[in-house]
C-alpha cells in the first residue's frame, strides 16, 4: 500500500488522516486537542492513538509524512506599502494568501508612533512592499530606514521596487534584520504578483518560525512542517476548483473554514464585472483570494464574535449570548452533547452569524452611481454572485444538524445587495474535513489529493 500520513496542528484541535495513494482513498482520520502550551508531540501520539483504532488495526507504513499548523494562533504578519489602496494592499493580499494573519497595514512614511505600535504587535514577519518597477525607488528605501530602527525581530520579505530592493535588504541587514528580497507585489500599477512574496512567506515560516517555536521534536517524526494550514486549506480550495490530470474540478467557489479562532473565506473566482455597466475601482481581484477574520471563532474567538455579529444587541438574550461565549472561549474543546440541545442551537446560531459576516467582508460591494448615460456602478473588490458552489469545512459542519442552515447564511439569493455575494450555489460539506490535508497532498500528488477531496464532499443544498 502506498500511503501518507496527513497531520494539520490546530488552534484547537490535531487534525489526523491516512489514505491510500494507490486507489485513492481515506483509510482513516482522527482528531485530539492540540497541546500547544505543553508540546505538541503530546496531541500528536492522542491523535494518533485515535487514528489507529479509526483504522482497526497498526496503521501501515507511511511513505509520506506531511503536516501544516495554525497552533499558537497562526503566522502574524504586518503588511508595510507605501500607497493604502495600491502597493499595501498588494501586500496584504499576498500575506493573507500565503496563510498569514495579518495583524495591520502600514502604508506611506513611517513614524516613531507607527513604530510603537508594529514594534508592540510582535509580528513574526513583515512584508515590505513600495513603488513599481522603474517608478519611485526612494519611498521603499525610506520604509527599509524606519523598520531599520524599529525594534523588532521579525524577518522581512522586501517585495517593492527592483531597483531599489537590494539596498533596501542591505539597509536591514545591517540593523541586524533578516532579511529576504523577492519579485515586486506590484510591477505596473494594473498588475499584481504575490506568488513569489507568497512562497518566500512559507520559506521563511519554515527555515525560522518553526525552529523558534521548538517545533523540533514533532519535525523529526513528520520530515517537516510545510506551510500554514491557510496556506494548505487555500491550495486545496484551488485544487477543488482547477482539476488535476484527467479529473474535472467543480469551477468557480467559494470556501467557508469556520474555526474555533477565526473564520476563513477561500474563493477561486474571476470576479471581476460582467457587464459593460459597472467599472472597477482600485486593484484588481486576484482570482484565488483568501480573508481570515480573527474576531469570528466559536471558541477563542466567541466573544467577539457575538459582538460582531450584533448578538448582543439591547434585549434580553444580551447577557445569555455573552455567558454562552465565555463558556466556550474558555473551553476552547467544548462540545454539546446531546443532552444540551440549547447550546448546540447555539453553536449553529453562532456558525451562521460567522458565515455571514466573514463572507460579507470577503465579497466585494457595488455602489450606484448616476451617470447622463443613466445608472452605472462601481464595483469594489470581487464580484462573487455567479459562483456556483460555496464549501463548508471545519467540525460545525461535520457535527451540526443541519449544516444547509449554516452555509445559507453566505448567500444573497436576490442579488440585489450592495455586497456581492453568491446567490443561487449549491451547498456542499468537507464531510471529512480534509480541505487542509488534501492541499498539503498535492504537494505530491495532486491527482489522489483531488480524487479523496471529492469523495469526501457532501451535498447538502
């Protein structure tokens, strides 16, 4: 049997799977609190343990060992540009796609406050970004003198002005700073590139985050960590999409990871207009797009999500809302049993509103504008309402009673909404919550990595 060992550390859960690459198939998948805090070899042998008796017998030898994390609340990222609405978000995008959490954006000069603060935000990497190829070289030289004195250890990724790049890097270097230089984020003012900030953002969480964080005993029985788990869950997601070999993907989707800190949205869509009367403001969307909101988990992150989510609004279920959410922030491996019917209306209650409002920030929005030609609008961000699947993946989905309930919530059946969201998808489950895993599989196989993500889909709508 040719088989792989699929490992995702969770903020709250190890995540654990076996399959077979010669089939293609699951033969098995586990999960157990992620110890984090006492070290993670010690819910990696819990979930193991389970898989094992989910296998029901000695799990066979593995030729792949591969695994991705979240733990410890994922890769923290600043994002530094010089233009807010061209080179910062630019590097935004390509930190949020590389599976960061992007902590804040920086954008034009910075000064001894904003220094202050990214200083305070102990990022683990920052992303520089600033002036197109042969336009502005001195704005990322200045930008590279100010992080030079910002006392901060974070690895830099310089994606600005090639020209100026190099010198920007030695600025760095010679503070002290690590520092890396790859292709411009924004060569030409129409044109976005993230893929090389993006895989020198996963060089980088490799070769220096895993080692800080004594990942060591965990590498040496897995080979090695390969990247983020949003960075595997996004390469899943274009794999869902995309196709392999001779096997069709479903087109264009839109992907809901609902976790315990944060909701992620993944979608592999154009979404740019579609006709002759709206114009596009701003960067254009890129076609895989990836948003974490780190105020929408149902366990660490409950409590701002009931405030975001206007659960808590004057009435009398305020005060139940705000107990509900510090039961589950402080246990982040609480689940209902059957015997709790309230609190698991509530976790479905609280899937929703998470759903709909990450997927309202990641849609783009439209707004009307009154021309002697008659109505026009423009359209900001990325037109998602002809998407014809939206994914459901994370335990709600795989545990809740009527998952349909949850992911309806990420739709705009009229259409009609300022926010461009999906309108008439079909709605599926990762009934085997194997979106991460499976983007980590293709790494070697694409192929087997598609063939059990599709088995393993459900459609509930």
């Amino acid at each position: 049997m040719n088989a792989a060992l699929l490992v995702d550390f969770g903020s709250t859960f190890t995540k654990v799977a076996a399959v077979d690459l010669d089939e293609p198939r699951l033969l098995a998948r586990a999960e157990a609190p992620t110890t984090y805090a006492t070290g993670l070899e010690h819910g990696l042998d819990a979930a193991l343990a389970a898989l094992e008796r989910a296998y029901g017998a000695p799990l066979p030898p593995f030729r792949h060992r591969l695994a991705c994390s979240s733990a410890g609340g994922g890769l923290r990222m600043v994002a530094v540009g010089l233009v807010p609405g061209l080179t910062a978000e630019a590097a935004r995008r390509a930190a949020l796609g590389a599976g960061a959490r992007v902590l804040a954006t920086f954008s034009g000069t910075l000064g001894p406050d904003d220094l202050d603060r990214l200083a305070a935000l102990d990022p683990e990497i920052v992303l520089l970004a600033g002036g197109t190829d042969g336009g502005n070289r001195t704005a990322l030289l200045d930008l590279a003198r100010a992080l030079a004195r910002c006392p901060t250890a974070a690895a830099v990724v310089v994606a600005g002005n090639r020209e100026a790049a190099p010198e920007a890097a030695a600025i760095l270097e010679r503070a002290g700073k690590q520092a890396v230089v790859v292709a411009n984020v924004l060569p030409r003012l129409d044109t976005i590139q993230v893929e090389p900030a993006r895989e020198a953002i996963r060089r980088v969480f490799m070769e220096r985050i895993v080692v800080a964080r004594g990942w060591r005993t965990v590498e040496a029985r897995l080979g090695a960590i390969l990247m983020p788990t949003p960075a595997a869950a996004l390469r899943g997601a274009e794999l869902l999409a995309e196709g392999a070999g001779d096997a069709a993907g479903l087109g264009e989707l839109l992907v809901v990871d609902v976790g315990g800190a944060t909701t992620d949205v993944h979608s592999v869509a154009d979404g740019r207009p579609t006709d002759g009367k709206t114009v596009l403001r701003g960067l254009p969307p890129p076609r895989s797009q990836r948003t974490v909101e780190g105020d929408l988990g149902l366990r660490h992150g409950a409590p701002s999500l009931v405030e975001a989510a206007g659960l808590v609004q004057a009435g009398g279920e305020a005060e139940t809302w705000r107990r509900r959410a510090r039961r589950r922030a402080a246990d982040p491996p609480f689940v209902p049993g059957p015997d709790e019917p309230a609190e698991q209306e509530a976790d479905q209650e609280l899937a929703r509103a998470a759903v709909r409002v990450a997927v309202e920030r990641h849609a783009g929005r439209r707004e009307p504008l009154v021309t002697p030609h008659g109505r026009r609008w423009v359209q900001h961000g990325k037109d998602l309402r002809s998407v014809g699947h939206v994914i459901g993946t994370g335990g709600i989905f795989r545990h809740a009673p009527d998952p349909a309930r949850i992911l309806a919530a990420a739709l705009d059946p009229a259409g009609g909404g300022p926010v461009l969201r999906p309108r008439r998808a079909a709605l599926w489950v990762d009934g085997d919550y194997l979106l991460s895993h499976a983007g980590l599989l293709a790494e070697v196989d694409r192929l087997a990595a598609l063939k059990i993500l599709k088995a393993g889909l459900v459609r509930v709508a």
